[in-house]
C-alpha cells in the first residue's frame, strides 16, 4: 500500500471517528518542532497539515512553520488581536486548519514594497 493510500484510509478513519463521537475536531499536535530541524521533518509536518481534515486542531509550533514565522510573532499577533482566530484549552492555544486558511487567504499580496502599509 501507497503512503497516499494510508494517508487517504487515514483520512476516511478520522472523519468516521468525528461523526461516530460527534466531534467537530481532531486534535493533531505536534509536541516539539525545533528551529534547526531538518528541513524532511518540516515537509512531513506541512504535509500533514494540508492533509489533515479542515476541522483539525494545530499547535502554534505548526501554524508558526505554515506562516514562516516565529511562535513569538503568533504570540504577538495573539495579543494585539490581529492573527488567525483561535482556540484555548487550559494552557494550550490550538488553530483550526480552516481559519489558518481562510485568515492566510486574506492576507494581501504585494508587487513592490512601495504598495505596502
């Protein structure tokens, strides 16, 4: 079998574990991803969010990587209020996968510096 066919039965799983519990998200967290991993780390983590159901749950590590930023500007971001909506569950700050998308979506794209504000 295919690693896209275990990622798609995988897939399948979750979705029927969603509707089964009724639950509206699978929480996929990554514990630890370092500055200095390797970059074959950091494509399988990017490829597991774009894999993931839209209604997954990720870390600010992992949203940090899919931004090309720092957790600290998404903590920044947080408290100023004006990042990618949120959740909070006790001490952890989780994204769904659809508001990273639909907030990176929104963000304007620029030919020159001279048009940015």
């Amino acid at each position: 079998m295919s690693l896209e066919d275990e990622i798609v039965k995988l897939k399948e799983s979750i979705d029927r574990l969603c509707e089964k519990f009724n639950l509206d998200y699978i929480l996929l967290d990554r514990k630890e991803i370092k500055n200095n991993s390797d970059l074959s780390e950091q494509n399988k983590i990017i490829k597991e969010f774009y894999d993931s159901p839209d209604k997954a749950l990720f870390n600010e590590k992992v949203i940090a990587l899919i931004r090309g930023c720092s957790v600290a500007l998404m903590q920044r971001d947080r408290w100023a209020g004006n990042g990618i909506p949120f959740k909070k569950m006790g001490n952890k700050v989780l994204y769904c996968k659809a508001d990273v998308i639909k907030w990176l979506s929104s963000q304007k794209s620029f030919n020159s510096t001279k048009g940015y504000k």
